[in-house]
C-alpha cells in the first residue's frame, strides 16, 4: 500500500529457524533421555540447585513420603533431622565433590510421617542439565533395613562371645570345684574320724562339728558348680522350682555380690514340673547373673514363682508355648 492509497503488491521475509528447531528437539530428546534415567535409578534421585529440590524422582517421593510438588523448591535441610547433621554431610558431600567428583556419606533422614530412616547419598555435579548449569545430583538409599541387620549381627557376635566367655568360665569352675570338693572329702573324712575318737562333751567337739557342717556346705556349693559345668545328657526329672531355688541361695547370693539383696516371692501350692535340674538352675543363673549387671550401684533381685495358665491366644501369639498349666519363673 503506497502513501497515495493504491495497492502496489506484498513484501516476504522469511528467516531460516531450521537449527533452532533441531536445537530444541534435541533438547526436549536429551531431557527425555534424563528423565528416563533419572526415574530408572533404582534409589531416590534428586537434583539440586543452591540445596534446593528442582527434580526428584518418583522413588525418592516414597522414600522420603512427600509428593513431587511439595519437595519442588524447598530447602534439603527438610530431610534433616537436625541441624548438626545437616551442616555435617552437606559440607562432607561438597567438600568431596570439589576434590573428588563423586561423594558418598551415610546419615538419617526425617520421612513426612517422622519417622527416621538411614540412608546413604552419592552426590556428583552434572554440568550442562538443561537451565540449571552445575546442577548437583544426588542418589538416596533407604539402608533401614541393612543397618538393623548388621546391629543384629553384632549383637548376635557380641552374645556368642559372651557365652564363648561363660562356657570357659564354666570349664574352670568345674575344674576348680572337683579339685576342691577332693580337698573337702578329705577334710569331711578326717573330721568324722575325730569326732568317732572325742567324746561329745568335750571341748573340741564342737569345734569339729563346726568344721564338719560347714565343709558340707561348702561341698553343696561344689555340687552346683560341678552340675552347671558337666557337658551331660538331658534327664528330666519331677522337681519342686520352689525347693530348688532355696538350695540356690547361697550360691544366687555370692554371685549377685553384697550390694544386692536377694528376695524370693514364692507361690506355696507351686506345681511339681518335669525338667533337666542342671539346666534349669543354669537358667536362674544366667537370670540372676543378667540382673546384676543391670544393676552396677546395687538393688534387689526378686527371684518369683507362680502358677499360671496359658491359653489359646498365648499360644497363636507364641508357637514355642502350649497351653494350659504351667509354673512362671522370673
């Protein structure tokens, strides 16, 4: 259109967009491609920019139990439980990116619901992801489960030394106790011998007899050691729990130590039992022994006795355990 009104024809332009097209097709593919490898990365995967959320995969939402959108832009220090955990790994994990690329640290992670999980993160920079240059990249797994294993391995390691340490002390016991209970015999004889050769009003006498009670203590506290320590074969016998225990008095009292009291709550009518008498006084040892060392500044242990009756509930919750009648000892 000319300045006096008439039309004299159009004017194109047209402009080359063809590498630009390519350029954002290539983009749009290569942000597929991440995607694709960000959501097939069996642990959570994030990325993170000034520690703040910008990507997080769907695996990591259900580690942590927030949703995409609530994650999107909020500072990492939500995970954290505290803020001297999280100043600790965010400043290992970076230190070990600028030096190594790669970083890797174990911490605990606070999930929506509260609850605290273990996880281990790797984190590297991933240089060139889309708008966010130098971006930080970082991987969770959720090690709950490997690390109560292993607490439960060293457990289970540091209990079996321990009985490791018992069976030796056992074998010494026993050891020590047939050498002594030898000394006693010979004691308990010559003493009976005297007593046949000095007549009871004598002075003596009473002394010997003394001697002569408490050598039978004592190889009553030989007996014991010598049946906690005999590698025998399992005998069942009827036994009355209450008369054991007050034979295991004296002994119960010198492990126990001075500084706790020993108290027996025994029920009268106490039920006879069928079991393995070495066994079951190792069982009240070893409770009485667990007891003290839960006790360093004293107490009291109270040894009990009880008829109870187990029923059906008991045994569905407990498949050791049958049901009806049985003698409780704690």
């Amino acid at each position: 259109m000319g300045d006096d009104g008439k039309y004299y024809g159009r004017v194109w332009y047209f402009r080359d967009v063809t590498d630009q097209k390519n350029a954002m097709a290539a983009l749009r593919k290569r942000e597929a491609e991440f995607r694709t490898l960000f959501e097939s990365i069996p642990s959570g995967a994030a990325m993170i920019v000034d520690r703040k959320f910008k990507k997080v995969s769907a695996r990591f939402c259900e580690i942590t139990g927030y949703s995409e959108d609530e994650l999107f832009n909020q500072p990492t220090r939500m995970l954290f439980p505290d803020d001297e955990t999280y100043q600790n790994i965010t400043r290992d994990l970076y230190d070990g990116i600028e030096y190594g690329g790669l970083s890797r640290a174990e911490s605990t992670f606070r999930k929506k619901d509260g609850a605290l999980i273990d996880v281990q993160i790797s984190a590297t920079i991933l240089p060139q992801a889309g708008r966010y240059e130098r971006s930080v990249v970082a991987t969770f797994e959720d090690i709950s489960q490997r690390k109560a294993a292993e607490a439960d391995r060293e457990k289970l390691q540091a209990e079996l030394i321990q009985s490791q340490k018992i069976e030796s002390i056992g074998r010494l016991a026993g050891g020590v106790a047939h050498d002594f209970n030898n000394l006693l015999t010979a004691i308990m004889g010559n003493t009976e011998l005297a007593l046949l050769k000095i007549p009871p009003d004598h002075p003596t006498h009473n002394y010997l007899a003394v001697i002569k009670q408490a050598a039978e203590s004592a190889s009553d506290l030989t007996r014991q050691l010598l049946s906690f320590s005999r590698k025998q074969i399992i005998e069942p016998k009827v036994v009355n729990l209450n008369s054991l225990i007050e034979t295991m008095h004296k002994m119960l009292t010198r492990v126990i130590g001075e500084n706790i009291t020993l108290r027996a709550v025994t029920q009268k009518d106490l039920l006879a039992m069928k079991a393995d008498i070495p066994q079951l006084q190792q069982i009240i040892m070893n409770l009485a022994i667990n007891a003290r060392d839960a006790m360093p500044d004293g107490g009291t242990l109270s040894v009990e006795t009880a008829n109870v009756v187990l029923d059906e509930d008991f045994g569905l919750r407990h498949a050791y355990a049958g049901t009806g009648a049985h003698v409780m000892v704690a």
